[in-house]
C-alpha cells in the first residue's frame, strides 16, 4: 500500500430521490499508484463525477473502504475531512471558478488564507505556482484580461499551490480549443513526470484520456474496462 495514492475497495455511494435510491457507484475497487496520470471516461451518469468526489473528500461513501495518502478518508469527521482536503486535495474545475475582482495573483493565494504561513511565504508560494504554469507576467491580471486556457492555468495553479499530493480534474480541458487544451495536458503531464503529483481526471474527450498513463471505463457505476497504458 505505500506505493499506492488510492485504494478503493468496495466502493458504494447511494442516496436518495423521492422514493427511490440511486446508487451512483456500487462496490467498485481501484488501486491508483503514486505520481500516476489517471482518466476516467463512462457516459453521463456513470458515476464518474461522484467518484471524484469520494476522491476529493467533498462527499463521504455509504459502504466500503476510501484508503488515500494512507488515510482512510471514510473515518474521518467533517471537521477532520475539511483538514485533511486542504493538506491533500487540488481540485482542478472545467469552468475554473476564479472570483471575477481578483487579480491571478489573489484567486491563486485563496487557499493560503486560512493558513499559518506569513504574506512573505503565501507572496513566495504563490508567485512559484503561477511561474511553473507559466503566468509569471499575468499574476496583476483579472480573469476578463485572460483567455480561457490562461485561465484554467491559473485554476491549476491554484490547485497546486499548497503542494497536494492529489489532483482530482473535472473535464479540465472540455471548455478550451484543442491548443489551449494540449498545453493544458501537457502542464498535467508536468506535473505528473517532474513533481510527483497523482491526478485523476475525469473527460469525456479520447484525446485529452490519451495524455493519461492509464484510462479506466465507468458505467453504472462500475469499472468496465482497463485501457492500455499509453504513455
């Protein structure tokens, strides 16, 4: 297990709708190795987005086993969750939710506020962040001043700024043009092959799962398929 970012073993979500239980995911097992690039691909309502949630720790399964960083993330209190998520999860939006008013520089400093680090770390921490997604001339930039791709690099900048060891991505390149997308791809391959990260990406584009290491199907909330490594 100490190779291992993810270990899921029998994995269910249920919730209900009126007077019906859906299970979004059920019983689903899956092992994700350190510093691997993972995309999951599966038609709407497969489950891919609420398994990127149980990953992210916004949302808590109903049965099973959530091991992450060693961690079994299933245990853990709200409070401890909220924690946990800050130390270990980047989250990476397709609609990169930066706040309009605020320059790069401020969206990416968000999740530092909260911290114990002085102005002179976050300045420190932030402007690095931004230089490796290749920014360092927008960080005084608002988001109207950007174009999208630019924009969905100051989102992962953001992710990244706090050093998670986990990326989770929510179709990170489903509202870009297929340039702005590849060098989006190639950033999260960067980041992958020169940093470590794990990143488990959700797409519904095969070009953008080939920039994975391993592409793995869902449907009806269960793995389906385990694609060919295509690194």
């Amino acid at each position: 297990m100490n190779d291992l970012m993810i270990q899921c073993r029998g994995l269910s979500k249920s919730y209900r709708k009126g007077a019906t239980v859906v299970t979004p995911l059920e019983a689903l097992d899956l092992d994700v190795p350190k510093g691997e690039f993972l995309a999951l691909m599966g038609p709407s309502g497969s489950g891919k987005t609420t398994l990127l949630n149980l990953l992210s720790g916004i949302d808590s399964p109903t049965q099973g086993s959530l091991v992450i960083a060693g961690e079994e993330v299933a245990s853990l209190s709200r409070r401890q969750l909220t924690a946990w998520r800050a130390r270990h999860i980047g989250y990476i939006f397709q609609l990169y939710h930066l706040v309009p008013v605020l320059t790069a520089f401020e969206n990416v400093e968000l999740p530092l506020l909260l911290s114990d680090l002085s102005k002179k770390e976050r300045h420190d921490r932030v402007s690095a962040a931004l230089e490796l997604v290749g920014l360092g001339d927008r960080i005084h930039h608002t988001p109207t001043e950007l174009s999208g791709g630019q924009e969905q690099r100051v989102a992962i900048a953001r992710a990244i700024v706090a050093d998670p060891p986990l990326l989770v991505a929510d179709e990170p390149t489903g509202d870009l043009d297929r340039a702005a997308a590849t060098r989006i791809l190639d950033l999260l391959r960067g980041l992958t092959r020169d940093h470590g990260k794990t990143i488990v990406m959700v797409t519904h584009d095969a070009k953008a799962a080939a920039a994975a290491d391993r592409t793995l199907h869902l449907e009806k909330g269960q793995l389906l398929e385990n694609a060919c490594d295509v690194s």
